[in-house]
C-alpha cells in the first residue's frame, strides 16, 4: 500500500523529457521522470503512474523510456510541427493529443478535458506526474502554441482538480518555459489554487 506523505509537490526545475535512456537531448540533461519512477517502484512495484506531458514540445524521452511499461500511461498534448518530432517515441504515448500550431485556449482546453476524463478513468493511477511547460504561452519564442496567461492557469486548475477530486497525489514539474513572464504565470496560477481551496486534499 503506498501512503504519500504530502498530495501535492513541486519541484522548480525538472521535467526533462527529451533525455533518453543512454543520452540526453534538447536542453535536458538526463531523463528525471523515468529516474523519478524507478526508484519509487523499487518500493512500490505496483504504483500505477500517469504522467500527464503539457510542455509544448512532445516528450519523447519519457514515452521512449517507459511507454512500454503498462504501469505507466502517457498524456502528452503538444505542438507536432516543432522539435523533436520523434515519430518512434509517438507510437508509445497512450493518449496522445497532437496540437495544431497556433492553437488556442478553447480547442486546447476541451481535448485537455476530454482526454484526461478518458485516461484517469481508464488507466487509475496511484500518482500523476504533470510536466506543466508554460512554453505553450502566446508569446513563448519556441513553442508555437497561442495560449493565454489565463488559458495556462485555466490548465493547471483543470489538472489539480482532477487529481484532488480523484484523490490521487502529485507531483509538478516546470519542464519548458522560454518568455520572462513564464515564472509569473506559474506563481498566479499556483496562488489562485490556493486561494481556491484546490491544492487542500
Ligand atoms: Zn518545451
């Protein structure tokens, strides 16, 4: 039985999902969500994980590493036209979402709700991982997306609500983020879960 201390944590750096296995890869030095899960399988063999990817780049590294593994399920909505384009670690992701450049808040938040209704209820995890990039901002110079400051605060409150109505624990990680308002967006969406009431579970 796997008993978490806290429900809710965060780590201000990580979320280097490009890093394979035996190598890393654009800007991500060594693969920190397979490492993360490894270890804490050597405790907990059986924990299920849902590893839910909003950078705006695919996460290629972790479906590399552990999409095999039936443990694991993959969420990862991201941008198709940029980097790493890696059509061999796309067959690997269970819930994939490719996104359209220039994509915007409406269409961005419906298939996130939609398909993160879809893999909670299919997949049940014990613990959710969520890479939360805020490179899918409007003005990001690399992730080709056009979500709004609030669309990503709108985003993240769809992802904790999720888990505290499934009750399930987890763990945010920054991963991509390339605009000087990036940290700011973060810090109000994390304040507006709290004055919410989100993040109490
Ligand atoms: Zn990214």
């Amino acid at each position: 039985m796997y008993l978490p201390v806290h429900n809710i944590l965060s780590n201000l750096s990580g979320g280097y999902h490009h890093a394979k296995s035996n190598h890393g890869e654009g800007f991500c030095f060594f693969a920190d969500i397979p490492l993360s899960i490894k270890s804490i399988w050597q405790k907990h063999p059986k924990l299920r994980i849902l590893i839910i990817d909003l950078d705006a780049h695919q996460g290629n590294g972790c479906s590399s590493i552990l999409g095999k593994d039936k443990r694991v399920a993959i969420l990862d909505m991201y941008n198709t036209v940029i980097f790493p384009r890696d059509r061999n670690a796309e067959k690997l992701v269970s819930y994939k979402v490719a996104l359209c450049r220039k994509t915007r808040d409406k269409i961005y938040l419906e298939k996130l709700n939609s398909m993160l209704s879809k893999a909670l209820d299919e997949h049940k995890p014990n613990v959710i991982i969520y890479n939360a990039g805020t490179d899918v901002y409007v003005e990001d110079p690399l992730g080709g997306l056009n979500i709004s400051e609030q669309g990503i605060i709108n985003r993240d409150e769809i992802v904790f609500k999720a888990a505290s109505d499934n009750k399930v624990p987890i763990l945010m990680l920054l991963s991509g983020g390339y605009h000087k308002r990036s940290g700011d967006i973060v810090g109000r969406s994390i304040v507006k879960m709290i004055q919410k009431g989100i993040l109490n579970y």
